[in-house]
C-alpha cells in the first residue's frame, strides 16, 4: 500500500493542480505542453523510485521469514 501511496498521491496531485490551475496545464516548453513533459519524462524516475521501495520492502520480508523459519 506505501508503494501504491507513492505512486498514486503525486499523480492526484498532479491532476488536481491541472484541474485546479488550467493555465498552468496551458504553459508550453518550446512545442511541447508542460503536462505533456512532466507526465512524459517526470514520471519515470518516480516510477524507479517506487520499484525501488517495493523490492526493498520484499527482501526485508524475505529476511524475516527466513529469520522465523531458521529459528525453529
């Protein structure tokens, strides 16, 4: 759920300012729309970053089983 939480707060509030603000969905970096730009290219390292966590999260559980299991 921390993961889907990292993913998905930023986007929302991604999509709120748009909604919210529409001349900041309007501003243009050279031909491209700014929108465009942050979903294009911003959202990838949060992508990474999220993956990131998810297998860290795993492999701290993945130790703690193994710990529970060995200790029997």
């Amino acid at each position: 759920l921390s993961v889907l939480a990292l993913v998905l707060i930023p986007l929302a509030l991604l999509t709120a300012t748009w909604a919210l603000a529409p001349d900041i969905a309007r501003l243009t970096i050279g031909p491209v729309p700014l929108p465009w730009l942050v979903l294009g290219i911003g959202v990838y390292p949060l992508l990474v970053l999220a993956g990131w966590r998810y297998v860290r999260q795993a492999e701290r559980n993945e130790a703690e089983f193994e710990r529970i299991v060995t200790r029997q």
